[in-house]
C-alpha cells in the first residue's frame, strides 16, 4: 500500500513513439520512470479519443455504458468520488486543460481542488472554446502548457504535504495543434507551423488525402518535440517531489489516453478509428521500492482505478470491470490474458454520440476483430503477422469472425443495458427520428 498516488495522463502519446517502448528519441525522465518500477508493453485504449476513453480510464467502465461518454454520468463509479468515500484524510487534486475533461461536463467532482483553465471564462459552450481553439491555432498552444500546470500541481501538493493525496494531471503538450519551443524559432518557422496544423483539419475533414513524406516527417519531428517537452516536465516533478520527500510514498502512474495517426490508415491526429496507432498506449508504473519489471500481459485502461484503488488500500468497487495491475510491488501472478474491447460512436466532423457510428474492436489473442455498425461490415487481422492491421482476412477465417463478432455483439446488448431510462429514452427517440426503428 502507498500512502499517495499521482496519476500522469498524457494526451495523444502513442506507445511507439517513446524510448522504453524502442523509439529513438532521449525521453531520460520518462526512462527514470520505467527504471524503477512496471512497463507494460501491451497496454491499450479502450477508445481513440479523449471523451470516450477517459470513462475507461477514471470509472473502469466501457465509454459506451451509461448512456455512452461525453459528460460524467452520475451513474459510473467515478474514482475521486470514490477515494473520498473511502479514505477520511485524503486529498483530491485534478489539474487539467482539455476542455473535454472540465468541469462543464462533470470531472471536478469528488475534487477538493480542480483546475481546468476555463475557471475565469464566462462562457460554458464547447462552440465557444472551440472557437477559441481555433482562433489559437496560430499561437504557441490554445492549451495551457505542462509548465503551468506543474507549478499549479506544486502549490496544492504543498497544501496537502501533511495529508494523503491523490493527484491527476493531464499533459496536453503532445496533443495537435504543435508548436515548437521557442529556440527552435529560427528552426521552424511560426507559418509553416500554422501550415502544417491547417493540413490536419484538411485531412480529419476529408479536404484531402494527400500528404508528402516530407510534410509527414515534419509532423511527426513536432510530435515528437512535444514529447520530449512532456517528458522535461514530468523531470520537474519528479525533482519537486523528491525535493520534499515525497516521491518514497507516492506511486506515480503514466499512461495516455489514446495515441496519433501519421497516415497509416489514412488519417492524421486521431479520428474514430480503431487501429493500434491510436489505441497502442504507454502504461507505467513506478516507485523507487519497485523492481523493475517488464510485462508482457495484455491490459487496458479499465485497470487502472482498480490497480490506484488498491495501491491506497481502498476496496474494489464491484462496478469496476478492471483488475489491479500489481500486488506486493510486483506484476499480479494470477493476472489473465486479458480480451481488450475498445470503440468509439461519433463522426470526425462531430463529437456527438450516435448509435448507427458505433465502432467497436475486440482484441483476443494474436486476433484483432474491427465491426462497424452503420454497416454492418467486419475487419480480421493477425495481429502476430499484420501488427499494423493492413491486410483484412475476414473472409479467409469465417469461424473467427463469426466467434469474435458474437462476442463484440454481446458486450454492444450489454453496454446498452446499463443506459439510464431517459438517456435510453432519447436514444429510441433519434433513431425513429431517423427512421432507423
């Protein structure tokens, strides 16, 4: 048991494109991280966006359950809510600056202190910060950056030193748009910044599918940028922490939330696809008391408010469909190969949720099972041969699909019954709209 927890979400960070996973670039304080501590190498997204995937990632539930994601439904087993249920002297920390993780859709509750960075807006529209999202895409960042947000998380650990704590805090630095730090100014020039960032609305709203290589090698140089700054931030708290001896008692937890796309399946950033660029993820668990280990289990971000939960000596929730990851500073023995659900519902062009969007995969084993609602079509791939799920052989293997679409079938009539009767009852409502029933 640890007396604190820090969990480390960063947005869009793919697995594939950090050091301890064998990319190339120096990430040396994401690398102390998984020195001392778990590496999961198989960790994936149970959705390919921030709204969706966060339900999995702070309730343990599947995005599609509960009237499906978007705002907090009052009916998940939300964490913070939960730890302060469960542990009287513990304090609650959320820090974030993704406007689909504020308050105005519910992630400040069961928080002592949260920071989004629209605390001083008056407007209460995602229109109105897109618009503002927009309107920024020529500046630095329209978000606020890791720097901020450390001195932020600083300020209120030092309020909490006395106290347990559990502390989120979400990067957005890796996420588009991309910008550059300041030296690299003459390096990369401020209009082929704004250029390259207005190719990518090209390509998420199928203005074009065209993209040079050279233009791909510049995107994915700013990407990786962007890591490396998350990574120079996460050094800055690690030193804060050990600074006021904290970092023994605490156990830090880095994942992200879903990964990028760099045209492999015709997409730049992240659109509602399923493919493993954007549900392959990062997972690391550290402590200096940890040894390090790798594991090569299949896991997924339901289990990390089990695994959080435990670490504080909190019961587990039986609304909770994950499993802790570890148990006595070493991976769980008895821990299965797990069978990794993942979907979205909603367009590129619109976050909105509709039923006839449904996408969901099913990962069992070295097979990878794509089922796409609106028309009913399927994707088969071995993902031992095919890891970048290029060459569909649905047909090829009729009595996998037909197993694997049986199950995907099954959890879709399950996450449906867990809808709330008027979330159910606008639901029934646009498909007859539609004229879908």
């Amino acid at each position: 048991m640890f007396k604190n927890v820090i969990l480390i979400t960063i947005d869009s960070l793919r697995a594939d494109h950090l050091r301890p996973y064998g990319y190339y670039i120096e990430t040396p304080n994401i690398d102390e991280l998984a020195s001392q501590g778990i590496l999961f190498r198989n960790a994936y997204a149970n959705s390919p966006g921030t709204p969706s995937s966060f339900q999995a990632i702070l309730t343990s539930t599947y995005p599609m359950m509960y009237g499906g994601y978007g705002k907090m439904s009052k009916h998940r087993p939300y964490l913070p809510s939960i730890l302060k249920s469960c542990i009287d002297n513990i304090y609650t920390i959320g820090i974030t600056s993704n406007p689909y993780l504020s308050h105005y859709y519910g992630y400040n509750r069961g928080f002592d202190y949260f920071y989004d960075g629209f605390q001083d807006e008056h407007t209460s529209t995602l229109i109105s910060r897109g618009l503002k999202f927009l309107k920024h895409l020529l500046e630095p960042s329209p978000y606020v950056v890791g720097s901020t947000l450390n001195e932020i998380a600083k300020k209120q650990l030092l309020k909490a030193k006395t106290k347990r704590f559990f502390l989120w805090i979400h990067y957005m630095d890796v996420h588009f748009p991309y910008f550059y730090k300041s030296k690299l100014r003459n390096l990369v020039f401020h209009r082929k910044i704004h250029k390259l960032n207005s190719l990518i609305l090209d390509v998420i709203y199928d203005k074009t599918n065209s993209v040079d290589e050279n233009t791909l090698r510049d995107l994915i140089y700013l990407y990786d940028e962007g890591i490396q700054r998350v990574d120079e931030y996460i050094g800055d708290l690690i030193s804060f922490l050990k600074k006021n001896d904290l970092l023994d008692d605490t156990l830090l937890i880095l994942v992200s939330d879903h990964g990028d796309e760099f045209m492999e399946h015709g997409g730049l950033a992240h659109t509602p696809k399923l493919y493993n660029e954007l549900l392959h993820i990062p997972l690391i668990i550290s402590n200096p008391s940890l040894k390090k280990q790798k594991c090569r289990k299949v896991v997924d971000q339901l289990d990390i408010v089990p695994t959080i939960s435990k670490a504080l000596g909190c019961p587990i929730s039986p609304k909770w469909l994950g499993n802790p990851l570890f148990d006595q500073n070493k991976i769980d023995s008895k821990m299965k190969e797990k069978v990794v659900i993942s979907e979205v519902a909603n367009t590129s062009i619109s976050d909105k949720i509709s039923l006839d969007e449904w996408r969901v995969s099913i990962l069992k084993g070295k097979w990878k099972l794509h089922y796409y609602h609106k028309t009913k079509s399927i994707e088969l791939y071995d993902t031992s041969r095919d890891p970048q799920e290029k060459m569909n052989i649905a047909s090829k293997f009729d009595n996998i699909s037909g197993s694997l679409l049986k199950t995907i079938k099954d959890y879709m009539k399950f996450a449906k019954s867990t809808w709330d009767d008027e979330k159910l009852k606008k639901a029934i409502k646009n498909l007859k709209l539609k004229g879908k029933i």
